[in-house]
C-alpha cells in the first residue's frame, strides 16, 4: 500500500516536536542531588535550598514533597532519590535494616510540633478556646493527616486521645492524603479546623490565613524528624546538604519556621 | 479486602450512572440532533473531563461546594448539611468526572438513527417523545446501555478527583482506589494486591461485555 503522504508528514512533524521538547543536558560539572522531602518542610526547605544553592552553585539540587510513607515505599522499590528527610525516624531507621541507606548517615535535623488551626474567617478563637475548638458545633469537619502513614497524622490522634476528645470528635474527621493536604483542606474552607503542622501555619504564604494553638508537646510523642543518606546517593553532595542541614544557620531557619532543633 | 470501600465504590457509581443516564439523555440528545452554531462549545465542555487531569477538576470542585462559595452556601442553606467530604459531593464530582462517558455514547447512537424512520414517525403523527420513545430509543439501546456501562466502570476507577475532594472517610469517601492507594501506603502489599486483582478482573468483565454487547457476540441468529 502506498503511504499516505499527509500522514507521513504529519508523523515527522511529531517526532521533530519529540526531539526539541527534550530536556537541555544539565550544565557541564553539576552535579545531581535529589532530595525527598516531607510536606512539612515545604516552606522550611524552599528558603534551606535557597542558601545551599548560593552556597554550592556546582550542585543541582531538586526536591520532591511528599508523604514519608509512600516515600518509604517508593524508595523500597527503587525511586532514584538520594538523600530522604522524613517527618519521623522509623522510616530511615527500616531503610537503614533494609540496606537502602547508609548505616552512620542518620541525622535528626528538627522536632516537629502541631497545632490546632482555624481559617482567619472563623469566629473561633483557638488561642482561648484550645482544643475545645475541635467540639464547637460550627466545626464539622477536622483535617488531620492520615495516621495509617503520616507522622503528623499519627501525632494528631495521640494527642486527641491524650487530652480527652478522641472519641467526640473522632466523627468530624477527614483524612489527607499527607499533612500539606489536610493544611489545604482547612485553607479552602471545606473543613473548619485542622491539626497541621506548625511549620506549615507560619508559613509566609498561610500566616495571614489562620490563626492556631499550640498543642503541648507533652500531650503526643515528639515528632523527631530524621534524615539518611540512601545507598545509592554519589559521595559528595549528599553529604554536604546533610553537613549544610546540621549547620547553625540551617538550625536558625528551620526555627523560625516552627521546628524544635536538637542540641 | 476493604468490603466497606468496595461497596460504597458500588453505590457510588451506581448513583452517578442513574443520574447520568437522566442528566445525560436530553444533553446527548441535543448534541446529536441540534443546529447551532455555538454547539461545537457545549461539545468541548462536555468532553473536558477527558483531557483535564483529575487534580484540576478536584481542586475546583473542592472550592466550587465549601461553603465559601455560592453554591456551597446555597447547599448549606438548603439541607443544613456540607457537600466536602460528604457522599453528595463525591456524586457531584463523580457525576462531572463520567459525563463525557454517558453524553458521547448517546450521542453517538442518537445520531446514528436514521432520520427517515424519525420523520416517517411523525408524519404518522406521534408525537416527538412518543417517537423517542417508541423509535430512537430501541434502536439506540446498545449506545445507551454502553454509555451506562462505561459511566460505571469509570467511577469505580475514579482516583485522583475522590483524593482532592473525598477527605478518605471510611464508609462515606473512603472509595475502594483510595483504600487501595492507604494499603500500599501503609505497606498493606497482601491487600492491596488482593483488592488490585479483583478491580482489574472486574473493569475486564465490564469491558468484555460491552465490546461483546456491540458485536453481539453471544447472538445465535446474526439478522442482516
């Protein structure tokens, strides 16, 4: 059969597109380094990697946000990131027994911390009310993490449980998908009142947009947040955003963002 | 197995079918038979679910009915209750979501009555919804009956739109995908493997039925 001329044209034209649309080479000498992040960081992190991309120019630095647990899973079965910072310690302690990070590159760069939070349009006023906001009648729906693979998620429930209000209102609870979700999930409106991150509530884009109490560290498990090297990270890079996370400066940033930072 | 999640996976797209095959029908129809100028434009709409990622039809409609927005008010102050987070918002995302699924078919097998028979119906003097009953729709059963098939089939498959909106609520949101995804988060692999497979062996069966329905297949007589 003969081909037919306009398709053949037309398939040439896609290819060429194909081949222009591919990605530059990376600068000549950079090297890669990708960091896998939990959402809690996001804001934190973003103004981390400002510094660390002035500081070492040579190092191509891209990170992904996400929820520990599936960064977990996804790094068991082979995601090429480098460096994991997760919202607890267990994960990079299990990636460490399973071969898949470094044994001595375990770090503790922060202590997470909650809070309850209510968008600014609320007429409740957390800072009076404390976790008696989460039984107000107004509030219908609070935004947790989910606890079955989110940190965050996990300490939301214990301290519901340790300060008495778990089971009158554990049927107001919606479950994100990680922290930053169940964060969006208060600042669209659709829920009332969440318990987010810290970090995330004084993040520059969200201060304006809520306002929080915060829950006594007492009342859940810390939240120690840790970060390895994995096994299959280059030397060099890794190693230096890891050396540049434990830096003074580094602890000062991730403070002001609403971390406890280990002595 | 998450039979919770399975069944309300069931319920769910049973219901977006039911009021799809009721929202649908006048739309498919006037897709298929009108001759306005503007109609390319209801067309591209109708179909946008198909291209638009799930996330951008979650995240709107996440906004569309909280309670910050008119017609979240106006739900709210209709029945006193909120649609996020609720089984009514997953029908109204759902029902969005498997539009295309529903009016395409239809309006495919509207327009492939033969328009004689239509006019011959009235000339005879029935009337137009008689001739739609008694005409239009026998002959485009299959059209209709896939339609409904894929519809379903389609919001049992539904992710990303039940995660932006569903708020993972067991019983209520918590869909059988999202149960899946929560059980290979938590390293459930058994149950998500388990529940896995009997999607995939179900969204076969579905599709196997509708590609044999069109070709009817399991007729004995094929009628010429």
């Amino acid at each position: 059969m003969k081909p037919h001329r306009g398709s053949s044209r037309w398939l040439t034209l896609l290819a060429a597109a194909l081949v222009l649309s591919a990605a530059p080479p990376p600068a000549a000498g950079a090297q890669k380094l990708t960091v896998a992040a939990a959402a809690d960081l996001r804001f934190a992190l973003d103004e981390l990697a400002t510094q660390f991309r002035a500081a070492h120019p040579e190092v191509d630095l891209a990170i992904t946000y996400g929820s520990s647990g599936n960064f977990f899973a996804q790094i068991q079965n082979g995601a090429p990131f480098d460096l994991f910072l997760s919202a607890d310690v267990d994960y990079p302690r299990r990636l460490i027994t399973a071969g898949l990070a470094s044994k001595d590159s375990l770090f503790l760069y922060g202590v997470g911390r909650i809070v309850v939070w209510v968008p600014a349009g609320s007429p409740l006023d957390p800072a009076a009310l404390g976790i008696r906001v989460l039984e107000a009648p107004s509030v219908r729906h609070i935004a947790i993490a989910n606890p079955q693979h989110a940190p965050y998620g996990r300490a939301a429930v214990a301290a519901l449980r340790s300060l008495g209000v778990y089971d009158r209102v554990s049927p107001k609870l919606v479950l994100g998908e990680n922290i930053g979700q169940a964060f969006e999930f208060v600042e669209s409106g659709a829920a009332e009142a969440g318990i987010v991150a810290l970090s995330l509530a004084l993040a520059p884009a969200a201060r304006s947009h809520g306002r929080y109490w915060e829950v006594p560290q007492e009342a859940y498990p810390k939240i120690e947040q840790g970060g390895v090297i994995l096994a299959r990270a280059p030397a060099g890079p890794a190693a230096q955003f890891r050396a540049f996370l434990l830096s003074a400066e580094a602890r000062r940033i991730l403070k002001q963002y609403g971390f406890s930072v280990p002595q | 197995m998450d039979w919770q999640a399975i069944g309300l996976s069931l319920r769910l797209a049973l219901a977006t079918t039911l009021v799809l095959q009721v929202v649908g029908m006048p739309l498919a129809w006037w897709v298929a038979f009108s001759r306005r100028r503007w109609k390319f434009l209801v067309e591209a709409v109708v179909a946008l679910p198909l291209v638009l990622p799930p996330t951008v039809l979650g995240f709107y409609v996440l906004i569309a009915i909280g309670p910050r927005s008119p017609v979240g008010a106006l739900y709210a102050r209709l029945t006193g209750g909120l649609l996020p987070f609720s089984f009514g918002g997953l029908l109204v995302a759902s029902v969005l979501y498997s539009m295309p699924f529903t009016v395409q078919p239809m309006a495919a097998a509207f327009g492939s009555v033969d328009r004689k028979l239509l006019e011959a119906s009235w000339c005879l003097g029935v009337s137009r919804a008689g001739t739609f009953r008694r005409v239009v729709m026998p002959l485009a059963r299959p059209g209709i009956a896939t339609a409904a098939i894929l519809s379903f089939a389609h919001t049992v498959g539904e992710f990303g739109v039940v995660l932006m909106v569903g708020g993972n609520i067991a019983g209520v949101t918590r869909t059988v995908s999202i149960s899946i995804y929560d059980q290979a988060q938590s390293l459930d692999y058994t149950g998500a493997w388990h529940t896995s497979l009997l999607l995939v062996g179900f969204s076969f069966v579905v599709l196997a039925l509708t590609y044999s329905w069109q070709r009817r297949a399991w007729m004995l007589w094929q009628p010429h």
